[in-house]
C-alpha cells in the first residue's frame, strides 16, 4: 500500500525540558503524550493506535495503563534505536490508511542524564563475544567510519566541523536547545578529541525529554482546526556487518531514501527542509550523500560550501539538532519529525523559517553505523 497522502500528523509537541532529575521516563512519556494530544485538540479518549519503543516494562502495553489509554485496538513496540519514531510514524500511518485504527498516538520519553549507562550489548546478543570483549564503542565505530571517509574522498575535518556550527547558528534561536552559543568552525577543531577524528564538539548532547505526534486520516484532521502535514512516503531499510564485508562509508539510508522518495513522487532537488539524524557530524555528511542530496564523497563539500543553515540550499536542523538541541535517551528520531513539522507549518523560530517550505524529509539513524536501520519520511504541508 502507497502511502502517499492517506494520512497526516495532526498534532506534534516537544518537551521542553533537557535535564529532568524530577521526572520518570514514564511521566515524560505522558507529559508529552497530553502535549501532542492538545496541539492537534483531541484527548486520551480518542486515542485507538499507540506506539513507543519497547525499553519500558511491557513496552506500549505499560505505557498505556500508565497514560491512561483505555480504548487501543493497534499498538507497536518496534525498538530501532534512534530510528524507532520513524518507524513508528510509517507504521501508524499504515495502520490509520488501512483502517486498524483511527488516531494514532507516537510518544518518546527519556530519563538518562545522571544514570550511569550500562552496557551496550547484553552478553547473549549474537554479536557480543565477537565485538564486546574488544571495547567497541559507538563514537569509537564512528570515528572509524570518519577516518575512512577522509581516507576513501578526501574528507577534512573542517568539513565536519561546518555540520556543527551550522547547528550551533540556528540554535542560538531555540530557547529551549541545550548549547545556544554559537561556535565556529575553529570553535570545533580546538575542542579535544575523544575518538580521532571526532572531537567533543563532533559529538551530540545527551538529553532527558522526548516528543509525540499524532496521526490520523485527512478526514479526521478535516474536522480539527489545527494545520495537518501530509505522509507523503516512508521507508526504513537495515544494514549490518554482512558476515565481515563491512563498509562504514555509507548507511542504509542508500536504500531507505530513494524508496521513501519514490512513494511520494518527488526527489532530493524538490525538498525545501531536511532534519538529518546528527549523533556525530561524520552521520550527516554521509547520509546527506545516501539519501542523494549530494554524490558520495561530496558530503563536506556541501556542507562546507553553506549549504545546510537557512538560505542555503538545503536548511538542515534549524532548531539546533542534536548537536546543540535535543538527543534524548541517545535516540534523536522523535525530534527530527517534530521540526519537519514545525517547518511545514510555518512555526518554527522566525530566524530560522524556511521561506514557503511545502516538503520537508525527516531521517533517523538507530544503531551504529556498522549495524544500524535507516528511516526516512517525507513530509507535506497540510490544510489549515
């Protein structure tokens, strides 16, 4: 089934809190839920699709008894990492096209500032005594993939480190984004490394908080007075190590981005806004190659040459991204769909508006980039 147009956000809120010691993960879970629910002008009891990731209790099971959702006949605890709302976003519009259910509640929620991380890899995963034991990391797996992108087309650090004060620019406007200074690029290059190549300011930030959005049929957003964003295509695609053949220098976005791309009819030049997963600087440059808005290896060019802050050619994460907004629970999907949303509807920050922005993508990136999934939705202004 296309989705081209069967449904629609109607709601989206993020939580303006970045470090919330006074808070569960589950109350976030229902802060923002309330939040999303009241921007689109509908409550808990119109709700019959709830979708989260599986990390808490029962998954969407044990949200809902604690969000006080008491009338679903669809929910989804699909778990990609970073990707997950993505996901989750194309399949609950799968579900609402197809009539499963009728208003679709996504949410996001994170505690982890403060606590401790465990360990990345529980020991009976398949990969644990093939890479664990050796002190694998993710910053460390992806300033392998930054070196050998240098290595393999010439990318600079400089380059890299265009990605993050063009971040740090259209933060400065976000009152709610962790790091607000702007930094320049001599800024990030003086920062101390922390896996060579990728310095402190290569690297996101670590965030409480979380979002949600609402999905729904064009004609149950009809009858609401908020403005819609069209589903106009979605897919999400996994890449792994494929048995020791692994090359770093791209992502699955190479196949996510050209079939979401495919089932909305448009192409990389029509797109006037992009939120671009940003766990590290090296991620953008190469999934803006993947997803085809540059050819590979020309990634720092772009970047370099401007073309991600607003009036460029392609404004990428004006609220700051997360590089300098907003990464909670190290999964920064749910707030790459919120600002596509908020761009669409013209709401975003009047510094960092795109001007008659009528399509926007939204792309995660769950994992590390040797075995990760890719998600990417394109997105459509909506009706009033």
């Amino acid at each position: 089934m296309s989705l081209n147009g069967k449904a629609v956000i109607i709601g989206a809120y993020e939580h303006p809190g970045r470090d919330l010691p006074d808070r569960s993960a589950a109350q976030i879970h229902a802060d923002v839920a309330l939040g999303a629910l009241a921007d689109a002008g509908l409550g808990l009891q119109d709700v019959d699709g709830y979708f989260c990731n599986g990390q808490l209790g029962f998954g969407a099971i044990s949200l809902a008894e604690y969000i006080g959702l008491k009338h679903l006949r669809y929910t989804d605890s699909t778990f990609t990492g970073g990707s997950s709302y993505l996901c989750h976003v194309g399949h609950a519009a799968l579900a609402v096209a197809s009539g499963k259910c009728r208003i679709a509640l996504v949410t996001q929620g994170a505690r982890v500032r403060g606590i401790v991380r465990g360990a990345k890899l529980p020991p009976d995963t398949p990969e644990y005594p093939f890479e664990a034991p050796y002190g694998e990391t993710n910053i460390g797996i992806y300033a392998l993939a930054a070196k050998r992108h240098m290595h393999e087309y010439g990318t600079s650090a400089r380059q890299m480190a265009e990605v993050k004060a063009a971040a740090a620019f259209h933060a400065q406007y976000n009152p709610n984004a962790m790091l607000r200074k702007p930094v320049t690029v001599d800024d990030v290059l003086a920062s101390p490394f922390v896996a060579d190549p990728l310095r402190r300011l290569d690297c996101c930030v670590v965030t409480d908080g979380g979002g949600a959005v609402i999905v729904t049929t064009p004609e149950i957003s009809a009858g609401l007075t908020r403005r819609s964003v069209k589903v106009l295509g979605h897919a999400e695609a996994i890449k792994h190590t494929m048995g020791g053949r692994l090359d770093v220098t791209y992502t699955a976005a190479v196949w996510s981005g050209p079939a979401a791309f495919e089932e909305a009819s448009v192409t990389p030049a029509d797109i006037d806004y992009a939120s671009i997963y940003d766990s590290f600087t090296i991620t953008v440059l190469m999934t803006l190659e993947d997803l085809g808005f540059c050819k590979k290896g020309e990634g720092g060019a772009f970047a370099a040459d401007g073309a991600l802050r607003v009036g460029g050619r392609l404004p990428v994460n004006t609220d700051g991204g997360g590089l300098c907004n907003n990464h909670p629970g190290y999964q920064g999907g749910m707030v790459k769909i919120i600002e596509a949303v908020r761009q669409l509807r013209g709401e975003a920050h009047p510094e960092v508006q795109v001007k008659n922005c009528e399509l926007a993508l939204a792309h995660g990136t769950g994992g590390g980039v040797s075995r990760l999934c890719s998600a990417t939705l394109i997105l459509g202004r909506g009706d009033a």
